[in-house]
C-alpha cells in the first residue's frame, strides 16, 4: 500500500468541510501545555483488528490536519527536526534518544566524581558531572596557567571524542565543581564508553588524583522524557520611534541596529525567546566584545505589566549560541541572544524591548620598542617608566617587563583611560599561543603574551592593542503572540 499524502487541495476541502472557528490564543496555549505534560500518560489499552487499525489511522489522520491546520503555531513546529528537553536544550529527534542507564560514582583520595546525566541523540552527546569533598586548599592560586584538563569520552573500539563545548564552575565555600559538557554524537550501536577525565580544572593538579576513568552504560529514554516544540518564527524587527516629551532632556540617538526574533519555545518553566541582533553602519572598530548578552531590557504584555526574565536559559548560553573564541583580528557585529520569560498569567502579545547594548570600541594599535638582550633569564625584570599615546591622546605608564616564565613577558602599567576594557599584546612579526591580562582599578595592571616554542628576545617591537567599553543607545523591539 503507497503511502498517502495529503495534497494542498485535499487540505483545502477538509478545512471547508469542517470550517470552525480558530481557537483562542489562550485556548491554543492551554492545550498545548497540556499535551506536553500528559503525552507521557497516553498509552494504548487494547489491540486492534487490521480492518480497525486502518479505520482508525484514516480518522487521526484528519484529527491531525484539523489540528494543524487550525493551530499554525503547532504546525511549524512540527516542521522542525529539533525539540526543546529542560536542562539541556535543543535536541534532534532524527532517532531515539539514549540516557545514562544509571548514575556512577568513583571514589579516590576523598575526591568523589559523580556522572550525573548522559543524553545521546543524533546530533550530540551532553554529560552532567559532579566533583564533591573537595578540602579548601585544594584549588589553584598560583599565576601560571596549569596544563588544561581535556576531558573526553573513549568508546570501545578506540576512537575518542572531544568536547565541543562546555563549562565547569564552583560555588565558593561549598567544596564542590559541577560541570555540562558537549560532544559529537555518538553512534546508535554504542552503549558502552568510558568518561576520561585526566584532570580536574580549577584544583592544583599537583595535588589532586588524576586520571579518572569512569565507565558508563546507555538505555533507551524513558517514555516521559518530554521534548517541547521549537517554533520556527518569521523574522520580524520592529523599530520603536523616540518620544520627546516637552521639556525633556532630549534622548540619545537610537544606534542603527536590527532585533530579530527566530525562535520561540514554549516550555512549561517559562517561553523561551530566541533570536539575534545585528549592527548597522557601524564603524568597522565597534564591535559586541568577547560576550554578548542583552539584559538591560524589559519583557512586556498587552496591558504594559512587566513579565520577569532571565538570559541564557539552559541550552541557550553565549558558548551555544555564539563562536566563544574571536581572534583579535575578528570584528563581530553580530549576535544571537534567549531570555526566558518566568511562568505568569499575562495578556497577548508579549514585547521584548532592549534599552541598551554594552559593546566595545578598538583603538588603533600603538608600538613600543625594547630589548631584552641575546638570553633574557626567567623572572628578569626591565624597569621602563614610559609614558605611551594609546586611544585618541589617552595615556598608559608602563612600568615593566617581566619575563614570567620561559613562554610568557608580561607588561605591568597603569592608566587614566576609565573604560579599557581590554589591552591586548602581540610582539611584531612573532604568532602567539594566547595571553590577556588583568587591571584592578586602572593601577597594578598587566598584560602578557605566550608563546609555545621558546621566546623571542633582542630587539623587539610589542603591538598594544585597546578596547574600550562603550553604550549602545535604543530602544530596540521585538512583539510576539501565538498564530490565531
């Protein structure tokens, strides 16, 4: 039997058919809160004869149109391959989904590593993990940057996967590191693989045990791991004009940028608003800097109450959404931003308005001649006391060099610039590994490179490169409600 599929004219005519009043925006959205929560809970109860089976599949086909059809809010989404799952973010559904078949715990020295969850889908794979018992001087105050700890998942016919990103943190005082990281899928016919951690970042790898190896089992999702729909969303920007009242002080004017809505989730913890904002006629030196959220702004229903949020909700950070890594060279006048709007009864539509946007200027660079000699020592200092022109006539003092370590100068200076946000260092005609720095309050400030192969010395040319934090004035606005 050929698979049938419905032709926009056979649409056409059940909708005729049964023509009926579009649910209500509410309505639409109480119902599909529902469905989410109950999908779980409808399991079939008896078996069917083949001559009922086709009856019955012939009658959910038309409740299917029907709902599509007079819901296009929910027909969109059903277009789309991905699925939002709470805690994690958007997920394939392009085949099942596997979870950790049951929590593992190692034990070692006192330190305890616990993976907490797995999610294995077509497009990825995210671990949750913990490290607990973890003494107070265990963590890293030294200035030198440790080896990093790139954790890994190995399955058993030797291949490995590295994480595609991911992050790890700790809340002071409570002797504990919890981490989500992302990898590339794994394939459908692995359920065994082992979770290589060769180190612990943030504890000083001299102390603390090393090399953990932590097997672990996949099983299929259980049947009330719910993924909400992702709707797809026309892109619309809408302009929000300056009101001057009189004898108010007259507004900023509003930077040329577009806000975009893409995306909207409407999860049982709160909507999910996902999109972008883009500059226009910018000069080529502003940029969105290194992390770009939109929070000072205000979410809004028809009535004007304020509806509270939250940026980044899980699977929506800047690293998911985001390259988190710009070369200096890279100037980046776009960006993709998510809020989630807190659960609250409110009127449709809902307005998300951005007041104002942190960016970053660049400087042009300023160059600083020196000589280290033919065999600069580690922990040699070179006093300078020189005055340098950097951002438009403004003014760093450096005050030294200081050869930290056999791969890394740093620089110390001080400044009267208060927004540098960053001084970035290169020495000319030499390709660095990394470096950066740090100011505190515009005194005791460094800025350092690194390099993987030795370090140059002689006569040698440091590039320093400024940004500045600037203001980005709007208002800029996006309005959205259910499709009636």
């Amino acid at each position: 039997m050929s698979e049938f599929t419905p032709t926009p004219e056979f649409e056409k005519r059940v909708s005729q058919v049964l023509d009926v009043p579009g649910p209500s925006a509410a309505f639409s959205n109480a119902l599909r809160a529902r469905l989410i929560a109950r999908s779980s809970e409808m399991k079939p109860q008896t078996s069917l004869r083949p001559v009922w089976r086709i009856a019955f599949a012939l009658t959910a086909l038309i409740v299917f149109l029907l709902v599509v059809f007079n819901l296009p809010g929910v027909a969109t989404a059903m277009k789309t391959l991905f699925g939002y799952l709470p805690g994690v973010g958007p997920v394939s559904q392009d085949a099942p989904l596997r979870v950790l078949a049951e929590l593992v715990s190692i034990t070692r020295d006192g330190y305890t590593v616990t993976v907490e969850k797995v999610l294995a889908s077509a497009d990825k794979t995210t671990l949750d993990y913990r490290i607990s018992n973890i003494p107070a001087d265990a963590y890293y105050g030294g200035y030198d940057p440790q080896p990093g700890c790139l954790i890994q998942l190995h399955l058993p016919n030797g291949n490995q996967l590295d994480t595609d990103d991911g992050y790890s943190g700790s809340s002071e005082g409570t002797g504990t590191i919890s981490g989500q990281y992302s990898f590339p899928p794994i394939p459908a016919d692995v359920n065994e693989l082992v979770f290589w951690l060769p180190c612990i970042d943030q504890l000083d790898h001299e102390q603390t045990p090393s090399d953990w190896k932590i097997p672990l089992r996949l099983a299929p999702a259980p049947s009330d791991l719910i993924l909400v729909p992702i709707i797809e969303v026309q892109p619309t920007e809408i302009g929000l004009p300056a009101t001057v009242q009189p004898d108010a002080p007259t507004p900023a004017p509003v930077t040329p940028a577009e806000l975009t809505l893409e995306q909207v989730i409407p999860a049982l913890e709160g909507y999910i608003l996902v999109g972008s904002f883009s500059l226009l006629d910018q000069p080529a030196s502003t940029h969105l800097g290194d992390w770009f959220y939109l929070e000072d702004g205000i979410v809004t229903d028809a009535s004007g109450q304020e509806i509270p949020f939250s940026a980044s909700p899980n699977g929506y950070g800047f690293a998911d959404l985001n390259d988190s890594f710009r070369p200096l060279d890279d100037i980046v006048q776009n960006g993709r931003w998510a809020i989630q709007i807190q659960p609250t009864e409110f009127d449709w539509p809902i307005t998300f308005t951005v007041r104002s946007s942190q960016a970053v200027s660049r400087c042009d660079p300023a160059k600083f001649e020196f000589d280290t000699g033919p065999s600069p020592q580690v922990g040699q200092e070179w006093k300078l006391d020189k005055e340098l022109e950097l951002c438009n006539g403004q003014k760093i003092h450096l005050a030294s060099l200081f050869l930290r370590s056999e791969s890394r100068y740093d620089f110390t200076y001080s400044t009267d610039i208060p927004n540098l946000r960053h001084l970035w260092l290169e020495l000319e005609g030499y390709s660095s590994n990394g470096g950066g720095g740090w100011c505190e309050g515009n005194a005791n400030c460094f800025t350092g490179v690194q390099y993987n192969n030795g370090i140059p010395s002689g006569k040698l040319t440091a590039v320093f490169t400024g940004e500045l934090d600037i203001t980005l004035e709007g208002p800029w606005q996006i309005q959205w409600q259910p499709e009636e």
